[in-house]
C-alpha cells in the first residue's frame, strides 16, 4: 500500500546540492564549451599597475585530496588599492578586478589566476584577495582571503587578520615563489581537515 507523503513523515530534506553546472555555466570556454564565458583566470591585462603575478593552488578535501570540480572565484584591487568603477575604466588600466576558474582543468586540480599584486585598500589593512569557493555539495559558497607572506609587517595591523585565532593565521597566508624572473603565490584551500582554512561569515 503507498503511503502518502503526510503518512511518511519524512522530515525535511535538505536543498538541492551544487552540482557540475559550474563548468558549463560558469567558466564554458574553459571546459571546452561551445560558448563565451564572462570571467576567467586573466584579472589583470599587460597595462594594469602593480607587480605580476600568478596565484595558484588546490582546493583540498578533508583525506586532503584535491578537488576536481571546484570553482574559485578572486576580487581585488590593483596594485595602486582601486578597483575600477566602470567597464570603460576596466579596460582603459587594464584591470578586471575579477577572477574565476575552475579547478577540472588542470592536471594537478589547480586554480591559477594572471594578476597583480593588489595594493591596500585603506591605511591600516594588509593587501589581500577576497576568495570565493563554490564546490559540489556544498550548499552555500564559502569566503575566505589570501594574505602574502612578504606582507608580515602589514598583516601584523590588518583588523580581520588578527580577529582570526594566531594558531589558524597561517591558513590565510600565500607563500611568495620567485622562479625564472617571475612571482608566483602558492595558497591552497582546505576544505576540512585540521589544517581547514579560515572561512569568513560574510
């Protein structure tokens, strides 16, 4: 006999869970789409002002296994501290300001963003990346931040840096990597773990 859903008394289940829509809605170009995408790993074009560099890293699961269908997102300023106001200006200092990629695509599950390295935004606050992540099954996207490790002396006076407990800092910090002439930012984001990054209710 069936029962109705009244008689089942199921309970609540939970949302839908986030699924591999991201990569053919999101970042299509990347995953080999036959169409556009607005937003990809370039957020700062050969005029934009500050040092270049190249962020990258992996999305790590609890075993600490890199996750292959991630999709991070990163906004910042330039390396003068200004994010542009207008798609004109954007394209007139060669900033976008915005980032997105996901991780699927690459060989060893990793994110990578072409940028700058963004100036402060105010006196006071250490130069830092807003970060993003977005994941299946994980229903609401989590935020975080990317603090470099040659900033010690301005992180040491950024208000969000010290509201963090000193023992999960470290979480938040992107190790500086010079090869060949160019600069690169490893931070990986741990989803889990002991080692889990510092995610920010926002």
């Amino acid at each position: 006999m069936l029962m109705t859903a009244q008689e089942a008394d199921f309970g609540q289940t939970p949302s839908q869970t986030v699924g591999p829509y991201f990569a053919y809605g999101l970042t299509a170009a990347q995953y080999g789409y036959d169409f556009d995408q607005p937003f990809d790993g370039v957020v700062a074009l050969d005029n934009a002002s500050g040092e270049r560099i190249r962020l990258e890293g992996r999305v790590i699961d609890g075993d600490g296994n890199p996750i292959g269908d991630a999709l991070v997102e990163i906004s910042q300023p330039d390396g003068e501290g200004r994010y542009p106001q207008t798609p004109e200006e954007a394209r007139e200092i060669g900033f976008r300001a915005f980032g997105r990629a996901g991780t699927g695509t690459d060989a060893q599950n990793r994110f990578v963003f072409h940028t700058v390295k963004p100036g402060a935004e105010s006196p006071g606050e250490a130069p830092h990346i807003n970060v993003i992540v977005l994941m299946r099954g994980l229903l609401l996207h989590a935020f975080t931040r990317v603090y470099f490790s040659d900033e010690a002396e301005a992180n040491a006076r950024d208000a969000v840096l010290a509201s963090v407990p000193a023992e999960r800092r470290h979480t938040l910090i992107a190790e500086r990597v010079e090869q060949g002439g160019a600069v690169s930012y490893r931070f990986d984001i741990r989803m889990q773990g002991p080692q889990e990054t510092v995610f920010f209710d926002v």
